[in-house]
C-alpha cells in the first residue's frame, strides 16, 4: 500500500516544456533527502507548448507525480487553487517551474513552519528581475498588504509552505479573481518568511511580465479590498472642502471688493477638477459593480479537462 504522502508540492506549467524534466529531477532528489514520502502535482495552465506531454510522461516515469490539465489559461493562482484543491498530504509546497526556487531550501522553511507558524514564505535574498519588474512587484506588494491586513505581506513570495488544512478556509470561494495570499489569511495570521537564495531562471523570458503584474494589483484591490473605495471617498471629501474654499473666496471678493471673480479659464478650470474626480470616482464604483456582475454569473475559478497519476484520472 502506498504510504500517504507527508508533503504536497504544487506547482503551476506554462510553457516550460524546456524546464520541467531538470526542476522535477532536483526537486525529487531533494525531497527524497528529507525522508519523507510526497506527491508532486503538476497543474497545466493552458500551456502553448508541449508542456502538458512533458506532464504526461512524468506522470508515467514516476508514481509519485500527478497532472492535472485545465481546460484552457486561468492564471496562476487559479492554477496552484486547482493543484491544492487536490493535494492530500497535511503540508503544502508551491514552487515555480522555471527552476528559481531552490529545492535544497525546503527543510529550513519546513523547520521554520514547525516553530508554530501556519504559513512560511521563501523570499529572495536579492531581486533578480530588472528594476520594472522589481518595481511592479514590490507595488503589487504594497498592496496586498492592505488587502491580506498583514505586515508579512510585503515579504511573499511564490515559493511557500503551509499547512493544508488553511484550504478549509476558502473551500466554497468560486470567484473567478484569485490572490492565494490573501485567501490564506482567511484562514491564519500566522505568517512567517525565511530568507533563501532564488536563482536565475532556467527559461529565457518570464511568464508574469509587469503588465500581468499590475493586472495581479488591480484584481486584488477590487476583489479583496475596499480601498479604492476608501480613496474615492477622500478625493471626494477633499474636492468638496476645496469647492467650499473656492465659495468663500469668490463671495469675499464680492463682499470686500465689490467685484466676482473675473475670467472663464478659472470657472472652466473648476468645473474640470470636479468632473475629473467624479468621473474618478464612478469609474472605481464601475469597477466593483463589474466584478459584482461576474461573480453573480459564477464563472468558474478554472475547468479541468483531464488528470493523470490518480486512480481516478480520466
């Protein structure tokens, strides 16, 4: 009988056909170094290459692999919900494919989640990205920070380790815009980080550009927070003070001078200010009924088309 698995490494394919075969054979070596028993589960995103092939042929090699194909690209979290929405063991990995994340630096982040912590991530030592990159992402941290309500939010990252039973705490959320950071702290507030050395990426370009980046941003913002909400209130606030200040200057000098304000460019120059914030304001109000509207069409968090490594898979 096969033993159950004490870990589950999750981690997310898009086109790293070129990657999987090298960061599946490290990562296997190092797993068996720990001494415990694991499954790897590999979560095809819509791949354009021969990735899911590749997924197929690990699946047949080792017993220990499982894939799972999704029916079309969702995005990375939605990928790494489907692969922990099918883990099984009681502590979670989830990695890149790309081979940035070091294998070797697993027992120090399991020892750190053994101190009492629910979720423990891998930050780099060092940003290795390019300064746009670095820039988006460090912004995208900022605000998760907000959203998740936790100081360890600006120290994530894709390489984490946490205890499988936190799933328990967004097994009904079926919203097609997903932050696993923040769905974790639904759960916990027991954050911890280690630092660890990232490596450069086996493939040639990034899958996450700073475009999907900043789209990552303005998905958590409207989907778990209500800050933008928060920022349309003070610009309001601020613009209706500055409307007041504008008043009492205009019925002083009549009152003092005798005289109103003379001048269109100034009175075109207000009612463009008020209009501008306005308009700022019902474009974010737009933006939440938006993200309203989907949820109410239930559109699914991903489909899978077929699996592979379970006794089930079709």
């Amino acid at each position: 009988m096969t033993p159950r698995p004490a870990l589950s490494i999750v981690i997310p394919v898009y086109n790293a056909a070129l990657t999987l075969d090298s960061v599946i054979t490290e990562l296997g070596r190092a797993l068996e170094g720990l001494g415990k028993a694991f499954e790897i589960i590999l979560v095809n995103d819509g791949s354009r290459d021969e990735s899911w092939s590749k997924v197929d042929a690990l699946c047949q090699k080792d017993a220990r692999v499982r894939g799972i194909d999704l029916m079309r690209n969702y995005g990375q979290h939605n990928a790494l919900v489907a692969g922990i929405r099918h883990a099984t063991a009681d502590v979670i990995v989830t990695m890149d494919d790309d081979g940035e994340h070091p294998p070797g630096e697993l027992p120090r982040m399991l020892a750190k989640l053994d101190e009492g912590f629910d979720v423990v991530y891998g930050v780099p030592t060092a940003q290795q990205h390019g300064f746009l990159r670095d820039l988006a992402s460090a912004t995208t941290k900022l605000l998760l920070q907000e959203a998740m309500g936790a100081d360890t939010a600006r120290r994530i990252s894709a390489f984490r380790v946490f205890r499988t039973n936190l799933r328990q705490g967004f097994i009904n959320y079926r919203g097609s815009f997903v932050s696993l950071d923040v769905l974790l702290t639904w759960s916990t507030a027991r954050f911890s980080a280690v630092e660890v050395e990232h490596r450069p990426r086996q493939a040639a370009q990034p899958n996450y550009t700073v475009r999907m980046l900043l789209a990552h941003a303005a998905d958590m913002m409207t989907g778990f927070s209500t800050l933008p909400l928060q920022i349309a209130s003070l610009v309001g606030f601020g613009f209706a003070l500055f409307g007041l200040a504008v008043l009492a200057y205009v019925l002083g000098r009549f009152v003092l001078q005798g005289s109103p304000v003379p001048g269109f460019p100034f009175l075109a120059s207000i009612i463009a200010i008020f209009s501008g914030a306005q308009l700022l304001a019902l474009g974010i109000i737009g933006e939440y009924l938006g993200r309203a509207h989907f949820r109410l069409m239930d559109r699914p968090m991903f489909t899978v088309r077929q699996t592979r490594g379970w006794r089930d898979a079709t």
